[in-house]
C-alpha cells in the first residue's frame, strides 16, 4: 500500500511534504573493487546443434539448441518464443540454477515440437520454460580452422559450431537419450570428441590449441549507504511525466480536440480514429492465424450440437443485416473470429481484430 502527499513540495514541487525535502548532494560514485585474475586453461566446446522448431502456424523454423544431460529443464528464450509467434503459459514455480541461485525472469511454460534439419522424423515434444536468456555467444570466440578441418565429410548437426552464436534454445536430460544413436569417434588429443545423434555429428570436448580469452574478472561494490537506498525508493514512488504525444505523433489527440462535438441532450460524439492504410505485405500469415481459429471453434462445435446451430444462426443473422458479405476478392487481412457463449443457449460471436500475424503487426 502506498500512501501519496496531498500537496506539492513547495520547493521542487512533487508529491511529498516540504518537510521530507532534500537537496540533490552530488555524490561519488563508489568505485568497485576488482579481482583480476589470469589462468591458462583449454576452451571446452558443448554440444550444439541447429534443429526445427514448429511455429504458431505450423511451418517449421530453424533454432540453435544446447544439448546438456546435466540440466532437469529445457527452456527457450523470449526473443525466440516471439519469434515462432508462441504464447507461453504463466509458471510461478521458481527455477535455480548453480549454487542454487534463482532464475529470474522466468516468464511461463511453452509447448514444442522438435524435429531434425534434415528430415521430417522423429518429432520430439518438448515442454520448456520461457527465459529472457539462456547463456551468452557459444563458443567465446572463434575457434582455429584445425578443428573443422578434422570434421571433414561429417554431416554436423551445428553447421557454424566454430563461430561465436547465441543458444536459443536448451534439452535436458530427458531429451537427451531420445537423441543420442550408438556412434562416437574421437579427433586425438587436444580435439573435441564426436557424437552420432539424431541431428548429425555433435562436438564435444576441450580444445587445447585454443586457450581461453585470458583475463577474468569479479566487480564488488562495497558502499551502498542507507541514504542511496532511501533515494532509490523515493525515485520509483515519484510518477513519470506523461508525454506529450501518446500515438501516431499525436494525430489522434488532435483528431479529437479538433471534431468532438456535443449534442443537445448532453451526450458527447467523438470519431473514430483510422490509421494511415498499410499494405498487405505488413500482414504476413494473417489468414493462416483466421483459418487456424476457425478450425479450432469448428471442432468444438461439432461436439455440441445445440451450441452448432446457434452459431449457424448468428452467423445468418449477421449476414441478413448486412455486416458481412461474400468476399469479391482474395483480400488482404483477414480477421480471426470466435465463439463467446453465455450458457448452453445463448451464444455470440466475437471478431478479434487485434490479433496478430507474423510480423507482430495487428
């Protein structure tokens, strides 16, 4: 619970008493004590590989996963969640990690199906938690020519193993034997071993030509005084300013300072806002989203048949008074529609026009 002056500072004018005031005192940042240190030790590469992921509309797209046997949860990060057009569910169990640190962020759980580059089998469900990240650029740094050169022939399940890329995507131990086949080789010392899996040969293994990038180091803070801490907890409970312009560079607000009227009997008429028209290309996969809702409202409806002819008749309806018609043409947008029942009787349909299509334009 919050509790907010009801009068300004006289003196900065915000939302607290003249009383609680303080003047901005410019303070020296506490510069943090770091620990530096060097050690020689051998780049240590872990298996990745480039597999297909199905998205929302059921074409498969190309993601770069992590195979650990060490991890009990897969996970997936947001950027690449948004990017198949997935909608995790909400998860508030919380996840740790080494030394049994919390994961933050943890933003819900989403349903995969995963299957080889190369081919349309095996399809492997996956169940993973949404994260902000994973892991940072896998490897490092590049890695010398040697190692590729001794992959020769292979078909590697990481085409760009040696090449410094971001991990979108993590197997745990219950996916891993579901990849694994019998076969193994090794390149000699100093090399990665290689592995035989459902995705093409997969290295892992120390490089020891390649050490690591050097110097490492461990930032401390050691002040954090009590008046910081107040600081900061004033500064979130002061509101933001309100910018001038909220949408569309202010066209909206002008359209209605500028055309809202108000009749005799009080009521106030404002017009409705348009946006500039957009072409379709800015629409990609819009009606693949329609035709997927409709087929979904269609099975369920085919197990109700009361539920069925009360749709038929709204629908008759809506088309006798003159809201939709037969399309004349192929169109541009299409608009996902669904059912909304209020009980086994009574039922309407609702047109979702803020859906959004592939390129997250609605």
């Amino acid at each position: 619970m919050s509790f907010k002056s009801s009068v300004s500072c006289s003196i900065c004018k915000r939302r607290h008493h003249a009383l609680l005031h303080r003047d901005a005192i410019p303070k020296k940042a506490a510069s943090p004590a770091a620990l530096l240190s060097r050690q020689e030790a051998p780049t240590v590469i872990l298996g990745t590989a480039l597999v297909h992921v199905r998205d929302t509309v059921g074409s498969f797209r190309s993601v770069r996963a992590l195979i650990d046997s060490a991890s009990q949860i897969s996970a997936i990060t947001s950027d690449c969640c948004d990017r198949l057009g997935l909608k995790p569910s909400r998860w508030t169990v919380p996840v740790s990690g080494l030394s049994g640190q919390k994961v933050p962020d943890v933003q819900g759980l989403v349903q995969l199906v995963v299957q080889p580059r190369n081919s349309s089998s095996p399809s492997i469900p996956v169940k993973t938690w949404v994260l902000s990240s994973i892991t940072s650029d896998m490897p490092a740094r590049q890695l010398p020519i040697q190692v590729r050169t001794k992959c020769g022939q292979l078909f590697l399940a990481d085409p760009l193993f040696d090449k410094p890329a971001p991990v979108e995507l993590l197997f745990r131990a219950d996916v891993f034997p579901q990849i694994w086949n019998e076969k193994s080789d090794s390149f000699g010392p100093g090399y990665p071993s290689v592995y035989s899996s459902i995705f093409g040969w997969v290295l892992i293994g120390p490089v020891q030509t390649h050490p690591d990038v050097g110097a490492q180091s461990m930032l401390v803070s050691l002040v954090s005084s009590m008046e910081t801490l107040i600081e900061k907890f004033w500064n979130v409970e002061e509101p933001e300013v309100a910018p001038p312009q909220f949408t569309e560079d202010g066209l909206y607000e002008n359209l209605f300072c500028s055309e809202v009227t108000r009749d005799d009997r009080g009521r106030f008429s404002v017009p409705l806002p348009f946006r500039p028209e957009r072409i379709s290309e800015e629409f990609p996969g819009s009606r693949q989203v329609a035709l997927n809702r409709f087929l979904q409202s269609e099975r369920k409806l085919s197990a109700d048949k009361i539920l069925h002819k009360a749709y038929c008749k709204f629908m008759n309806d809506y088309e006798e008074l003159g809201h939709m018609s037969l399309a004349e043409g192929a169109g541009r947008y299409f608009i996902p529609h669904q059912k909304v029942e209020a009980d086994s009787l009574k039922l309407r349909v609702v047109f979702d026009a803020s859906a959004k299509c592939h390129s997250g334009i609605s």
